[in-house]
C-alpha cells in the first residue's frame, strides 16, 4: 500500500510556517477526501489543513504548538483501496508505527542531548539563545508587551526542543511582576483610571488588524476621492429580481455582489489601481482578485478574496459572495481564500455609515468603499425640462495609493464606476 505525505500547504507568500493548534483525526483513524486533519494557526489566519487522499491515518509527525514550515511533513496516511481492514493488519500497522516512533523518539532524544551538553561545553550562552526560535505568533505578542530578550531566555518553553509556546508566553505575562512593566507609561498616557476601567488584552486578530494599518499608512501615501452616484436603477432592479432569485437558486441578493462586478469592469480599463508597488517596480495583476472587506462577530475584520471576478457571471459572483461571508462569520475560511487580492471592497453602508476613508490592504494601490443608500431630493432633467423628484443616492469613498496614481486616474476610476451604476439596464435578469 502506497503511503502518502501530508503537507503544510502554501498559504500566501509572506507565509513561513504555521503553528500545530490542535489534530482532529487520531493515529488509526480513517480519512476520506477534504477530511479535516489538523487545526492551525499562522498571523494570518486559522485554518485547517483537509487530506487529498483516502486512506488511514499512519502518523502524526507534529505535536501540538509545534512551529513548522510551509511544505514540511505532518503526518504519514497510507493510502488504501479497500477501507475496511481487518483487525490483523490494524495490530500490525500500529505495532510497527509504535516501534518506529519509539525508535525515531530515542534516537532524537539522544542526539538533542549530545548536541546539548556539546554547545552547553563550547558556548553556554549559545545555548539559552537557542531556545529563541519563536514563532510569528510568539514573536509577535512579545514584541508588544515589551519583552525583552534577557525575559525571554528566561522563560521555560514547552514546546518542542524548549521552544516558547503561546500559553508559556502568556502564562508568564500573567505572572510577570508588575514592577518589571515600566515601558508603558501609564501617567501619560491614562490620567485618571478610576476602579471601573477596564484594560483588557488586545486578542491575535486585533494585533495583526492593528499592525496590519499601521503598516499601511506609513508604507502608502494615502488619498482620497469621493463621488456621488444615482442608485436609483439598481434599487428597484434589486428589489424587483430579489424573490425570485431567492425562490430559483436559494440565494440572498444584496449590494455587494453588484458592486464588485462594477469594480471588477473599472479596473480593466484603469489595470494601474489592479497592481502592487515594490520599490520603484510597478507589478500589474494579469488577474482580477478582489477582497471583500467582512466583519465578523467578534467585532474584527477579515477579507476573503474573490479570485478573477471579472470572468464571475453576476450569479456567479452572488453565489461566491454568500458563501464567503458565511464561511467567514463561521471561522471556515481556507488560506487560499484570504491571499493573493488585487484589490478590495469595503460595504461600509450596511452600518448606515455614509462615507468613509478606507486604509489601503497592502500590497494593494486602492480600496473603495461604498456607503449607505439614502433617499434625496434631486434634480432630474429630461427632454421636457428639470424637475426635482426623490432619488436614491449614494457615495463613493476611494483611497488610492499617491505614489503611483495620480489624482486623474483616481477619480475616473470611480467616475467610471458612478456611470456604471447610473446606467444599469433595468431589464436585465441575474
């Protein structure tokens, strides 16, 4: 029987490794096709890793809050046509699984201790340091409590050879003397704490959002244009074809879906606002990846993308948009599905906000927000005259990337998705 690797799939380019969560199948278990195997964690996402095989799960070759590369092993499934073994060969495979392991244990023991006690002899101060491997997520929480590098060596890992886990980390934040916390100068910044405040711990998510803007408004320098369109159309379009979408495919209609396929045209005429800046060289996508700004229920952000959009039929994209925004809201998201964007939507009018000015996703040049629809007086001209009647308007918040586009094509960029909103054919099915 053929044995099959399973291994820590890519999940984007500024991904490294991943930290060991949690293994949802045990040694002996069966798997089939897209079973979930194992739970991880990397800055920025959680996700699972699922099998692309069928078979048994032979073994795990990583333990929980193990840091492992992009590519690695984490475990071995024997790949088998016939699921139903008998209990003969179950014995046999678990037998000789338990002496490798065993053997594979003693041998890797032994070896850490002479390579221990070797650079304990040569360089002991080598030796603390090695237990310095952090990982992102580690590396990440100490450097925002100010942790320094003495602390750290001083901290009993865990993990795998030593290394400092999560909880370890935590653990010792939470015991951590406040006198050693003089870093955060509470009389400048807190002037007043009465016993009713409360300070409370960033979680992960919040950290890597908030790092995640910071980096972005000192790498891009930001602008905005805004611009006011005549919705009219697309309301009573949507509220006309809405049920029956409902009643044929089972699916909700909203805004969103609309307003990325509308993008989605813009940006084949204006492919600068598709690119990403490094340095002095300019890269422009040959696909069209748009992120959807979604915000979950713990009040965080995350940004499931929409690969090639523009090749998406209205339904298509309707379809994709729901599914997103559900798995999102669920913590169900793949790696895949939060990487490679191009470029990105914000619905900031679903909180009734009628405007905005978007912090641009890196590496990406632009990010557009749509706001609130609202009912106004407006002049319209027809052949006989203007009249004023009630219109259903709305704003458009564009943020753009000023060291490479200029304010024209900022602005016709969103004075073509305006025209495309105000020329919506009414008469169209989804």
């Amino acid at each position: 029987m053929a044995k099959y690797e399973l291994t820590l799939p890519r999940m984007g380019e500024s991904v490294e490794e991943a930290t060991i969560i949690n293994w949802l199948k045990d040694e002996g278990d069966l798997i089939q096709v897209d079973d979930l195997v194992v739970e991880i964690a990397t800055d920025k996402v959680d996700s699972e890793v699922p099998s692309d095989v069928e078979g048994v799960l032979l073994k795990k070759l990583c333990l929980v809050n193990e840091v492992v590369k992009v590519g690695e092993p984490l475990a071995i499934i024997e790949i088998n046509s016939n699921i139903e073994q008998s209990s003969d060969t179950s014995d046999q495979i678990e037998a000789e699984t338990k002496k490798s392991s065993q053997l594979v244990d003693s041998i890797q023991k032994e070896t850490s201790e002479l390579i221990s006690k070797a650079t304990d002899l040569i360089d002991p101060e080598s030796s603390r340091q090695s237990k310095l491997i952090l990982s992102p997520l580690v590396r990440s929480i100490s450097d925002k409590e100010g942790i320094s590098h003495d602390e750290l060596n001083s901290i009993n890992g865990s993990g795998k050879d030593g290394r400092i886990t999560k909880n370890d980390l935590l653990q010792y934040i939470n015991e951590r003397p406040t006198d050693d916390i003089t870093s955060f100068q509470l009389n400048e910044n807190i002037t007043n704490v009465s016993e009713s405040d409360k300070i409370y711990e960033m979680s992960r998510m919040e950290r890597l959002v908030s790092d995640h803007m910071i980096q972005s408004k000192n790498e891009s320098a930001h602008v905005q244009s805004f611009i006011e369109a005549d919705i009219t159309n697309i309301w009573d379009w949507k509220k006309r074809v809405q049920n029956k979408l409902q009643d044929s495919e089972g699916e909700k209609l909203t805004f969103t879906p609309i307003f990325i396929m509308l993008v989605a045209k813009a940006l084949k005429k204006y492919p600068a606002l598709n690119g990403s800046l490094s340095g002095y060289n300019l890269k422009l996508n040959r696909n069209i990846n748009i992120g959807m700004a979604t915000a979950l229920p713990d009040g965080n952000l995350i940004v499931p993308v929409i690969k090639n959009a523009d090749q998406l039929s209205l339904l298509g994209l309707v379809k994709k948009v729901n599914d997103l925004a559900k798995r999102s809201r669920n913590s169900q998201l793949k790696p895949d599905e939060v990487k490679d964007g191009t470029y990105t939507v914000s619905n900031v009018g679903v909180f009734d906000t009628l405007m905005g000015t978007p912090i641009i996703n890196q590496p990406q040049l632009g990010v557009l927000a749509f706001g609130s629809i609202r009912k106004e007086p407006s002049v319209i001209e027809t052949n006989k005259g203007d009249f004023v009647g009630i219109r259903k308007k709305i704003i458009l918040s564009h943020s753009y990337d000023h060291r490479i586009i200029n304010g024209a094509t900022g602005g016709m960029f969103i004075k073509t998705i305006k025209e495309l909103i105000e020329k919506w054919d009414v008469n169209q099915d989804v």
